[in-house]
C-alpha cells in the first residue's frame, strides 16, 4: 500500500508541474518525448548472518538521446510490492545508496525499479530561431532483481549398525527477523559420499523441521557430507565431512 500511496504523492507533483508550465506556454513540443531511457541496473546480492541494516550500491546505466540535456529520477527498491527504499539519480548517476533492513522486510527477492524520471531537452523553435528547453515527465519500468539471504550452515552425522550406515543431516539459516539461526527446510539438498576426490550424490532430498535421514549400506569405512543449494532466501552450504 506505502508504495501506490508515494507514487500517487509524485505523480500528483508532475501533474501540478505540467500544468504551471501549460499555464506558462511551456509544455513540450511532445509529450512522450524520452530524452534519456536507464537501460539496466547493477546491484549485488547479500548474504547476511546479523540483522543490521545495510547500505546497497547501485548503479543505472543510461541511453540519451541527443537533445538530452539533463534529467533526475527517483528509483524504487521494493520487496514483495511494497517500497522498502528509493535512491534518486542524477543527471545519469545514482547518487546515494539503498538503505536495506532484512530484519525488517525479511530475506528473499528485492527489486531495483521503476523510476519516476524527471528530464529536459532542446527544442527547435523555428518563430524565434533558437533552441528551447522542454520538459518531461514519465516512469521508466526497466528493473533488476537482486536477493538478501541468510546464511545457512549445515552438519551430518553418522552412526554404523554392521553393514548399515545412517546419516542424520540438520540445516540452519539466519533469519534476521527473529535475530537468530533457524530451523531451515532446505529444498533438494543432497547427501553425498566421497568418491576418490569427486563427491556422488546418493540421494536428494527435501528437510522438514530442519533435518533429514539417511540409510545406506555399506560394509567399508566412507566418508559422506550433506550439499544444499543456494535458494532465494538462503545462501548455499556443505556440511563438514564425516566418515564411518
């Protein structure tokens, strides 16, 4: 809701701007005019172990046309829908940093964009044979998704019955909401055994309630790991090696 309720705020400031400058004989000679476009983001994902907040660099990388003269825009950084922070660009750089409190918005998908853009360019004006400057207002929808993770950990343990090994694995991932490790359900982790210096699979599997067993068999002495993938929300881990 914050999010729609700050875009009406801006969007109701240019439409009062377009009008003074109706009002003023200065509206643009085209009204969809876009003198710069922001072509991509660049913004690096975090893995975070504490639930401070965090300052995010992020750069745009622009495309001007060539009566650009210069331009503002203030960009939104959403998670789940909802504006959690916005940088401002000027005339083509960003010039502060996104302020991010996982502990806050929790882990998972961000997102950089869209950008309410601000801009002026040059216009020919044939009755007074010099150039104007116009200007122009409209939302820029490029974006770029980056991800805040916990950081997980993992362990395994093995216990021998004659032939028969059972491993038992546990998984952990920091939620900064909670302020601690939790429980961690990790999807398609796998047990592993070493195979010469190779680790094979010997089965994938899914945690409930932050564990997973594993009977093999197995009359030699192996050493075995747990794996488990980088999800959106959870960094990858791999457990220490255990051998029975």
């Amino acid at each position: 809701m914050q999010v729609f309720t700050l875009r009406r705020v801006r969007n109701a400031v240019v439409t009062l701007v377009a009008a003074g400058a109706l009002a003023l004989g200065t509206v643009p000679a085209q009204a969809s005019e876009r003198p710069i476009d922001i072509t991509d983001y660049s913004v690096s994902s975090i893995t975070v172990a504490d639930s401070n907040c965090r300052n995010l660099t992020v750069k745009a990388s622009t495309k001007v046309k060539g009566d650009y003269e210069d331009a503002s825009a203030y960009i939104d950084v959403t998670r789940n829908g909802g504006l959690v922070a916005g940088v401002s660009l000027e005339n083509r750089k960003i010039a502060d940093r996104a302020f991010i409190c996982p502990s806050l918005y929790g882990l998972g998908a961000y997102k950089v964009g869209p950008a309410d853009v601000s801009a002026t360019y040059s216009s020919w004006n044939s009755y007074w044979d010099d150039y104007d400057t116009e200007y122009t207002y409209y939302t820029d929808r490029t974006s770029k998704t980056f991800y805040v993770r916990g950081k997980a950990k993992s362990s395994v343990s093995a216990k021998r019955s004659g032939r028969k090994v059972t491993l038992t694995a546990k998984a952990q991932v920091y939620s900064p909401e909670k302020y601690r490790y939790a429980q961690y359900n990790a999807k398609n982790a796998k047990f592993q055994v070493k195979s010469g210096s190779k680790w094979k699979t010997l089965k994938t599997v899914n945690l409930k309630k932050g564990t997973a067993k594993l009977t093999v068999t197995q009359s030699k002495k192996k050493t075995y790991r747990l794996s488990v993938p980088t999800a959106s929300w959870a960094s990858a881990t791999n457990s220490y090696s255990v051998t029975k």
